[in-house]
C-alpha cells in the first residue's frame, strides 16, 4: 500500500498551470490510487498519493501552499471521505472533488453538500480529470475579489482558485463539463465574466494577455462608493461625481462606472425583494413606519410568495431576470395590504421592480420604498429558499438579494427605521406572523422583514431594526416548523443564505430583539461546506461551503467577510449580542454574524469565498451589519466562536445551495450567472 | 511470436467473456514510456488487494454473528478496484454481493462470496498468464544482452 508522497514540488511548473498543478490524491484502495495516480500524470499534473486520510490532512496541514487540489475517495477506513473534505474546505479552502463508485444521488448530493467541487464516479476516465483545473482557477477568482483595490495581480494568475466559487470573478472562460452542479459554478462564472465587461473584470483567459490593473472592490472601497452614491441620491450618482466624493487614488471614472451599473442592478434587485416585503407589511397593517409595515408586507407578502406558482416564477427565472419578475409576483401575490403604509409601499413595491437606485437615493426620503425594496428582496431572497426546500433557494436568494440588497437593505432600513427600532420590533412581529403562517416562505420573509427593519435607523438603526424583526421572525419561525433559518434574523441586509430547514431560524433571536439588529442570518446548513456567503451589507460572512460534510453539495465557501461590520462598533456590539441571542435561542447554533463578523475582521482563514458586500457601512446602514446572516449551523459548537459561526455558515451555505442546487438546478445556475455578474459585493462561494 | 498471437487470443477471450470491459483497455492505453509496467503494477496490485479482501470477507461471513456493515464495506472496495481495472464479472458479482449484504442475508451473502471467489480467481489465473506472456512478447522485441 502506497502510502506517499510523492511530492510535487511546490511551484514546479505553476506557471504553465494547468500544467503542473498539484494534486493530493487519497484513496484507501490501492488499485484505484495507482491508476488515478496514472491518470493524473498523464495530464500532466503534480501528483502526491496517500492512502490515508489522516496522512493527507497533515499534508495539507503542514503546507498548505504545497497543493492545489485534493480529490479524495468517499470511503476510507480511516475516515469518512466527507469528513475529510469538510475539514479540508474549512482548514485550508482548497478546492475538494471526491470519488466513489457509488453514484447515487443522494450520496453525491451528500458529497456537494458538505463542499466538494465536484464528484466523480470510479473508474475515472481521463477526460474527467483533465478539467479538474478549472476548480482551481475558480476558487482563485473567487477569492480574488476580496483583495484590496491596489491589487493588480492578473487574473492570471495561476491558479489556486477554486473552481466551484460562485464568486463573481472572472472566470477562466473553462467550458462547462456536465450539468452537475458543480458545474453549474462554472457556467455562472462564464457568464459572469461575460458580463462583466468593465474594467473590474478580470480576464484572464490568456495568462499572457498584458497586465492590466484591476480595480476590486473591497469592502472599504465599496463602502465608500455607497456612500458617495447615497449622498449624492441614487438618481443623480454619476460617475464623475462619485469618483470625487470617494476621492481614491487610482481609481478612474470607468471603474466606478461599471461599479455603479452593477450596484444599480443590485438595488433592483433588492428592491424587487423589498417589495414583497412591503407587501407583507402592508398587509399587517404596518404601523408608523414604513419600514416596519415595509417589512410585514414584505413578510406577508413574502408568504404569499412562496406559493408554489410565485416561487416557480422566481426559480424560473433565476435570479438575474426575474428579479422583475418576482418581484411583480410578490406584489401580486401578496396582500399587499397596509393602510396608509400600503400605499407606500405598494408604491415601494413597484419601484422595487425597478431600480432599486431611486430606492436608494431617496431613501431617506422614502422609507416605505426602501423598506419596501429590502422586504421585496428578502422576500425574494426568502422565498426562493423556501421554495428549495429552503437551502438552497435561500442560499440563492440570499446570493442574489446580497449583491442587490446590502445596497438596497441598508438604504431602506436606514432610511425607514428611524428610531422606532422598538416599534420596528413589535410589527416585526406582527410581520411575522404572517410569514410564519406560510411554510418556508415565511422563513424567507422573516427574513426579509428582518433586513427590512434593521435597517431603520441610519448608523444603527438597521442593526435595531433587524433584530426586531429578527427575533420576531425567530420565533415565529419555529412555528412554521421546517423552516431554516432563513427565516430567522434577517438583518437588514442579512441575507439568510442558507435555509435549514430544520433550524429555527434566527428567529429565534428574536428575543434579543431590542439591541442592535443583526445584520442577518446567514443560515448555513450545517453541511454546507466552506462556503461563506458573504452578505452584501457589509458582513462578510465566510462560508466554507466546500464540499460540505453536510452535502458535498454546495460547499461553496462563502466567506462573509464583515468588513463592514468590524468598522462598526456598534454594529458589532449590537450584532454580537444578537448573535449570542440568536444563538443561544437558535438550536443550531446559528451565529450571528454579527459576532462573526467582529471576529470575522480579523480572521477568517479559511477565506472561502470573501464577500465583501461593503455596503455602505458609513451611510449607516446598519444593515449590513444588521444584516449579517445568521448563521445557522449544525454545529453544535460555540455558537458564537467565529469559527464555528463560520464553520456554520459554511455548512449552512453549502446545504442550502446543495439543496437549491439540487432542486432547481437550471434555476441555480442562472442564479449563479447572475450573481456573479452582478455581484462584485457578493461572492457566493459554493 | 507465438506469445505475442497467444497474449492476443488471451485478451480477446476475456473482453468478449466479459471478464474485463473497455476500463482495462483505457489502462493499457494509459502504459507508455513514462509508465512502461503501468498494466503490470495495476493487475498485480489488484491481485493481491483482492485475494487479501476475499479473505477478509470470508472470516467475517464465518462468524455466528455477520457484522453486515463490514462485509458491506469490503465488497465495496472490491467493487471498486474491480471497475478501476476494468473486472467487469468481479465488479457485476460484487453487486450483486452487495444487495445481499444490505437485505442481511448470511446465505446470499455467502453464496455469492463463492461466486465472487471464483470469478475473482479465473481473472487473476488469466491475468497472470498475460503478465508472462506480455514478459516474453517483451523480451523478444527487447532482447536483453
């Protein structure tokens, strides 16, 4: 029995990757591991071979620079081929592919779930592992955006992404295999890249193109531009102008250009989300605020949402387009009920169908829309978790809603929670109730309504906000039974991105209500692997969804990465006491991400997917903060250890866009595309 | 060359007996320069692996009380390493092992471990024979100083 290492030596041949590229391969059986073993050298990679996983994991834990890739077989005496790839996507955030020769569905929905970037079936053919690189270079974009603005690596550079990332960046152009989910990634990435033409993109199809300096966006620079843009109005942000107000070296006018065309889809997104949520509000019969009526319609409107035939429209469509379309739906089929509220937000609703942008700018002015958007969003957000079963669509919502919604959330909680965090709370509740009737869906609009009202206030208000609804969600959510947490705290911004179905959601927390709000949560299904979804709303939430031990499903890493939030104190403060309300009322251990992200600032090792949502933290959208997802995780852990929220995340994440991915394949996949195209803030890493 | 025609009648036999399908041949393909024995290192590898879980499964289906989950997880392996190579009848017959495995049935299980055996002990006698005649196709195409 081979037990070895052979080595690859480290940056042998990186340069022509995929030439070159580093694999660990672990396989108990020896047959199968020699000819793997074959195979792989015949395409030219670096191979280390060990037949026990333990040896494998002290490989990589030794040197985690000296791999690329692990594939890894799924029965092992020594450990579970699950296990392995958890710790794997968490420790280490490389890209995970298992092997088996069983195929069935629900073993290789399994392996998704719990992070793997891809499963393959023994005998392995050599076609099959020829694109194995392209989970490299994946995850490498992926975690590329979270970089600083001075970055001005190439795209090219070679890869140690993960392919599986959703993230928005570029992709190598590497042409989809097979409709497996993991491949879906890869499609979303394509088109990510095709859309994203400006000058943030990456393109690194030609590693020898010339350099040219990319512009990313990191949490701070985006923070700045939000601000910017909301100081200017959304109406009137023009480039030109932006780019004085942000007053950043290098940055030229087409960056923020590009940058603001895809904030403003993003808002419309949200917005189309809020409005579901206003409806939801509205119907409840919101009371003063806007934004808190926003959000009960948002909730009930929400509900009525998951209807099969709404939610089939939002699967439909994915996130990218239908964002009109649902959130037309929504706002037919909710009630949108609200006395002098529904109005508002019906008008609400129907610029959530548009741009969010006038949302945006106006928000202060207008806190029924911008309520109105948020809830839409999250009610989108929310029903299309709760119509997967609640993970992934979730997972889905969440990813899409984050890109449009940290904008959006955070400029309608501020602007429409006002001080009434506490009043917030109460209709949150009463918003919630509603969505607690329906099923999933209302999960999702706990959701939404939660990142609706956390919003309220500007600097604080969202994180307050949030937290009322949240915790009304929370426990409301429990009512609904199999929701996830998605339902749970929405912050603001929060984009519960994975539902569980079996968390309470944050809801949970709800009782923690009062303080700041959270700014979301991020459910992660405790398989989820690495994935850390980052929130848009300024929480980055690292997710290692990687090859979830839940599911190798999605194990997209989703990395929050609360950048925001650490700059907010008070968001932290408030977060971080939610969290541990959240968590401690949440079973699952669901972490606030707030806490996470306070911790998150500084850590987050396992970067899987860094979404930096950079909100902007500075207009006082809390709701970023707020906003942070609540992470749910099967870990049973510390709820409010960073790790265990992120390994939460992760899970959660995973299991939610395993689910998604598995129930609405094509739905997922366009989700993914639009994602990644729209979403330079959002990064779902899956 | 009466080894070369004899390997090739050998091979022919198995893959039209189904005793080996198209993954044996991506293997030999797979042999070039750089891995001159690659066919050698496998078969033999899967020999001797598969001997040594055969035996494994027959003491444990010899206890009075079948631990299930373990004969499970061997026949797994050997289903395993049996499609790696290409054993097709070894691999179909762990199938079948294997749904007697989960319906608990000591009987089944231990009729088709004979099955197994004896697929596994006709491939490996055939598998051995083509080494030596690979080895002597070899060594008259390279005779050795």
């Amino acid at each position: 029995m081979r037990t070895e290492e052979r080595n690859g030596v480290a940056g042998a041949g990186r340069d022509q990757f995929p030439v070159g590229m580093r694999v660990l391969a672990v396989d108990d059986d020896p047959v199968c591991l020699k000819v793997l073993e074959t195979l792989l050298r015949r395409c030219q990679y670096h191979v280390t071979t060990t037949n026990q996983a333990v040896i494998a994991l002290r490989m990589l834990r030794e040197n985690r620079e000296m791999f690329d890739l692990v594939i890894s077989d799924v029965h092992m005496p020594d450990m579970d081929g699950f296990k392995l790839l958890e710790l794997v996507g968490l420790e280490m955030d490389l890209p995970v592919i298992m092997l088996s020769v069983n195929g069935e569905t629900k073993t290789v929905m399994k392996g998704i779930t719990h992070g793997a970037c891809d499963y393959l079936l023994k005998p392995v053919r050599i076609e099959e592992l020829r694109n194995i690189w392209q989970h490299v270079v994946r995850r490498k974009f992926s975690t590329r955006e979270c970089v600083t603005l001075d970055t001005y690596e190439e795209c090219n550079k070679p890869l140690s992404a993960d392919s599986d990332y959703a993230y928005g960046q570029v992709t190598c152009g590497s042409p989809d295999q097979s409709g497996r989910p993991s491949k879906k990634r890869k499609e979303y990435h394509s088109e990510e890249e095709d859309e994203d033409e400006d000058s943030n993109g990456q393109d690194n199809d030609d590693p020898s193109a010339p350099k040219r300096p990319r512009v990313v966006w990191s949490v701070e620079l985006h923070r700045k531009f939000v601000a910017a843009v909301n100081h200017l109005g959304i109406d009137k942000a023009v480039p030109k102008r932006i780019l004085e107000l942000m007053n950043v070296e290098k940055l030229t006018r087409e960056n923020v250009a590009s940058h603001l065309q895809k904030y403003r889809l993003y808002l419309r997104r949200l917005s189309a989300v809020a409005s579901q949520q206003a409806g939801i509000v509205a119907a409840l019969g919101g009371r003063d605020p806007f934004l808190r009526m926003d959000a009960f319609e948002g909730l009930q409107g929400y509900q009525a949402f998951t209807s099969p035939a709404a939610l089939s429209s939002f699967s439909a469509h994915g996130l990218s387009s239908p964002r009109n379309n649902q959130a037309a739906v929504v706002i037919q089929g909710r009630s949108i009920h609200t006395g002098s509220v529904s109005s508002t937000t019906n008008n609400s609703i129907g610029d959530a169908n548009k741009y969010h942008l006038s949302l945006q700018g106006n928000q202060h002015g207008k806190l029924a829309q911008g309520l109105a958007t948020s809830l839409g969003q999250a009610q989108l957000q929310q029903k299309w978790m709760n119509e997967d079963n609640g993970d992934l669509s979730a997972i889905l919502c969440g990813n899409s809603l984050v890109k449009g919604m940290p904008s959006t959330l955070r400029s309608v909680t501020s602007s429409t929670l006002l001080p009434q965090d506490q009043v917030e709370c109460t209709q949150a509740k009463v918003a919630i109730q509603p969505s607690i009737r329906a099923p999933p869906a209302s999960l999702e609009l706990l959701e939404g309504a939660v990142g609706a009202s956390s919003d309220p206030l500007e600097s604080r208000v969202s994180q307050q906000g949030a937290l009322p609804l949240c915790g009304f969600s929370g426990s409301r959510l429990p009512v609904h039974g199999p929701f996830n947490n998605n339902g749970a705290t929405r912050l603001g911004d929060a984009f519960s991105a994975s539902f569980r179905p079996t968390n309470d959601l944050t809801v949970a927390r709800g009782s923690k209500v009062g303080a700041s709000s959270f700014g979301g949560t991020i459910h992660l299904s405790p398989d989820t692997e690495q994935k850390y979804w980052s929130f848009g709303s300024g929480n980055s939430f690292r997710q290692k969804a990687d090859e979830s031990s839940a599911d190798s499903l999605l194990d997209p890493k989703l990395v929050w990465s609360s950048s925001q939030l650490t700059s907010n104190v008070d968001a932290h403060h408030s977060m971080s006491q939610r969290s541990n309300n959240c968590s401690i009322n949440i079973g699952h251990g669901a972490r606030m991400f707030g806490q996470i992200s306070a911790n998150a600032s500084p850590v987050v090792p396992q970067a899987k997917i860094d979404f930096l949502f950079s909100g902007d933290t500075s207009m006082a959208r809390n709701a970023s903060e707020s906003s942070i997802p609540r992470l749910q995780t099967e870990l049973s852990s510390s709820t409010c250890s960073f790790d265990g929220l992120l390994n939460s995340m992760i899970k959660v994440v995973t299991q939610l866009i395993s689910l998604y991915l598995v129930y609405h394949p094509s739905y997922f996949k366009e989700q993914n595309q639009f994602l990644e195209a729209r979403n330079p803030f959002l990064f779902i890493i899956i | 060359m009466a080894a070369a025609m004899q390997l090739n009648t050998l091979m022919s036999n198995m893959f039209a007996t189904g005793l080996l399908d198209d993954q044996f041949q991506q293997l030999q393909m797979l042999q070039d320069p750089s891995a001159p024995d690659f066919v050698a290192e496998v078969v033999t590898l899967f020999c001797e692996d598969g001997e040594r879980i055969i035996g494994e499964l027959a003491k444990l289906l010899d206890k009075p009380a079948v631990d299930f989950d373990k004969v499970d997880a061997f026949v797994h392996q050997l289903k395993g390493s049996s499609a790696s190579v290409g054993a097709q009848r070894v691999k179909n017959t762990c199938i079948q092992f294997r749904e007697f495995c989960q319906g608990k049935s000591r009987d089944g299980c231990l009729k088709t471990l004979d099955a197994v055996r004896n697929d596994f002990y006709d491939l490996r006698s055939k598998f051995q024979t083509m080494l030596q005649l690979e080895q002597q196709v070899q060594a008259s195409f390279y005779p050795k100083q």
